[in-house]
C-alpha cells in the first residue's frame, strides 16, 4: 500500500488561498467530513503564533452568525463532553489580566441581556454539576479576605432588587437554612423554656431602668412602630444568651431591629453589652 502524502506548510496554504471564496456543494462537503471523520487534525497540539492569533482574531470581528449556522453548531456539540475545563484553569493558573484588558472585557458585556431560554439552558446544564470537594476548598480558599468595594456591593444590591425568587426558590433556601443547617444553630437553645422570674413585672422594670430607651439606637418606646403601623413595647434581651439567667445585670431593653442583629456574631454582642454595663 502507498503511504498518505503529507503535504508541507506552503502546500497547504497555496490551496487554502486557492479555495478561498468557493461555495462548496453538500456532496463535496459530505465527502471531506467522511474523509476526516476520526482523523486527528494536522493542526491540532501545534502552538499558534501570535501572529496568526491576532490576524484569526480580525478576520472574525464584527461577524455574526446566522440564526441557522448557530443551530447547527448547537446540534453538532449536543452530547459530547469536553475535557478541556482542567486544560484551560491549569493555563490560566497563576495569570492576571491586564486593566485594558479587563476594561475591554467589562465593556464587551454592557448591554447584553440574556434571553430566558438561555437562562433555563444554563439552569439545565448546572442541576446535575456535583462538584468535587477539593474543587469548592479551592473556591473558599480563592475567595477568602476578599473584599468588596462599596461601588461593588451596591451594583450587586441594585441587580438583585430587580429578581424577585418564586416560592419554590423561597422554599428551598428556607429549608437549606433549617435547624442544624443553619450558621447560626447553637444547638436548639432558643427553644429552652425562659425562667419563671422572667414575666412582664420584671420586664417593665428593666425598661424603666433604661428611661423606655432602646440602649443601641437609643429611640424612645413612644417612636417604636411595626411595618403595619402597630406601636410595640422595648425587647428584654438576655445579655449572655442564658434564658434563665435573668438577673437586672444580664438584661438590656432592645427595638426589635437591634435585638434581631444580636442574633448574629453572638459572642462578639454578648462581650460588647457586658462592657456597656460594666461602664454604666
């Protein structure tokens, strides 16, 4: 058998200028792509100068393809996977782009707006992703310290006013937050039964001792008003977490806004109160 000509690198751009502007027929294009079916592409592994990256790139500016063109390609990626995703992070690994860079990229992305069936695709496509452990460590660890700026973070607030969750989304990040799930489980302790000593007597005493003032916000009782315009008395917020510590010293009055935020970072609250009343 006669060994396959290879043809050289001139050879093979002489007959890509040659075919250059030719409509080829679907029989013709139906033979190359058995012909090639299998076969590994002369041009595959070999590294592309930045000359030709950079010509590759202007040929394809500005060009849109056509509604067709698109399906097609969409038809011909339908079910493969790709092992490229380890290839492109490795690459990728350690660099860091350029401002023009970035401002070029950032400017590309204004005013594009993603149609719902893209958005349902992509939804698709990430329900059943389970990624690895070692992968979300990777994620943790990239995005810890890192803080936003104010501009930042009230673009990211002005985006998310607009999205409005549907009660099955609702539902689900409720559950997620659930008893144990939840950052701020302590091991159901809010769920312990107050002491007897702590009735609405005991109450009322602490909030006179603090003149019918909110110690955080310092806002008096008579301004204190729920969303449906309803007045409310002061909170007696128990300073070391302890229901049945209820001793005047462990207990502060409260708003309903700066006991909820007491909820959070316990320890740091508790500390806080502790010296507030140690200085009072």
């Amino acid at each position: 058998m006669s060994k396959k000509k290879q043809f050289s690198k001139k050879h093979r751009q002489k007959l890509s200028l040659a075919l250059k502007g030719r409509i080829l027929s679907e029989e013709w294009k139906k033979k190359i792509s058995k012909t090639k079916k299998g076969k590994k592409a002369w041009n595959k592994d070999v590294p592309q100068s930045i000359e030709w990256k950079l010509k590759n790139s202007l040929a394809h500016k500005g060009k849109k393809l056509s509604k067709e063109h698109k399906e097609n390609i969409k038809k011909s990626l339908k079910g493969r996977l790709f092992n490229w995703g380890d290839k492109i992070s490795k690459s990728l690994s350690g660099k860091k782009l350029s401002n023009s860079h970035k401002e070029s990229i950032r400017k590309s992305l204004i005013g594009r707006k993603q149609t719902e069936e893209h958005i349902r695709n992509v939804r698709k496509a990430l329900k059943d992703i389970v990624f690895s452990k070692e992968r979300n460590e990777k994620i943790s660890i990239a995005m810890k310290g890192k803080k936003f700026s104010e501009e930042h973070r009230r673009k990211i607030g002005e985006a998310n006013k607009k999205r409005r969750c549907s009660e099955e989304t609702r539902r689900k990040m409720s559950d997620a937050h659930i008893g144990e799930k939840g950052a701020n489980w302590l091991g159901g302790i809010s769920f312990e039964p107050y002491g007897i000593e702590f009735n609405s007597k005991l109450k009322e005493k602490i909030r006179k001792r603090d003149n019918y003032h909110c110690q955080e916000c310092f806002r008096h009782q008579d301004e204190l008003y729920t969303k449906n315009g309803k007045r409310y008395k002061l909170m007696i917020h128990h300073i070391d977490y302890d229901k049945k510590n209820n001793q005047e010293n462990n207990l502060i009055s409260l708003c309903r806004s700066c006991h909820m935020q007491t909820n959070f970072n316990r320890e740091d609250w508790s500390n806080y109160y502790k010296n507030k009343t140690i200085n009072t």
